[in-house]
C-alpha cells in the first residue's frame, strides 16, 4: 500500500499559491503557470535588490555632486581630498550630511579645501 503525501502536498502548494497572488490571468490559479510565475517573480526579486545597491549608491553621488558644485569645487575632488584628510565617512553619509546639516558639511569642504590647497 503507497503512502500518501496529502497534507504535505496541499501545504507546499498553498504556500506557492499565496507568492502568486496578484498575478495576472491563470497565472496566479493553474499550477505549472503558477510555478513558472513564481520562480520568475522570484529571481526577478532577487536581481532587483541587487540594482537597488547600486541606484542608491548613483543617488548618493548625484548629491554630493551637486552640494559640493555649489561651494566651487568638483565631485572627484572632494572625494580625493577626504581620502587624502583620513576622513572615513562613506557616501550615504555624506549625502545624507549634504541635505540635512550644511554647516558640518561646509565644514568638510573647508577640511578638504586646506588638503588640497593647503591654506
């Protein structure tokens, strides 16, 4: 006599059901689509969190280029120069000082001015 794999069946499936909800047309009640849909949504997930690290870190740049033209002096720079200064604030940081406190900021840009410059 087989054993059979009801209950286990039923869950597995129910689970892959409820990742398919949403989905358009059969995809989200026939189960070979449901498993297609699934796996495709799935490593499209995954793709998408890896293009998320990088758009943030293109957002981060695009605002820091654009508070540190407005004191006169360039991105690459600015970034040089707190290299050269040993300053370890990475770049969300710096964006995230650029918006929301410009006096610590201007304060950096005077840091990085005196490496470069040596005023």
């Amino acid at each position: 006599m087989r054993t059979k794999s009801v209950v286990y069946t039923r869950q597995k499936k129910k689970k892959i059901f409820r990742l398919a909800k949403g989905s358009y047309a059969t995809k989200k009640n026939r189960w070979r689509m449901v498993i297609q849909q699934v796996e495709r949504s799935l490593n499209y997930a995954y793709t998408g969190r890896k293009d998320n690290k990088s758009n943030f870190r293109t957002l981060w740049i695009v605002r820091l280029n654009a508070a540190v033209r407005s004191e006169g002096i360039s991105y690459s720079k600015f970034i040089s120069g707190l290299k050269k200064a040993n300053v370890a604030i990475d770049r969300k940081m710096l964006a995230e000082i650029a918006v929301n406190d410009a006096l610590t900021f201007r304060k950096l840009i005077d840091v990085v001015k005196n490496v470069q410059y040596g005023k």
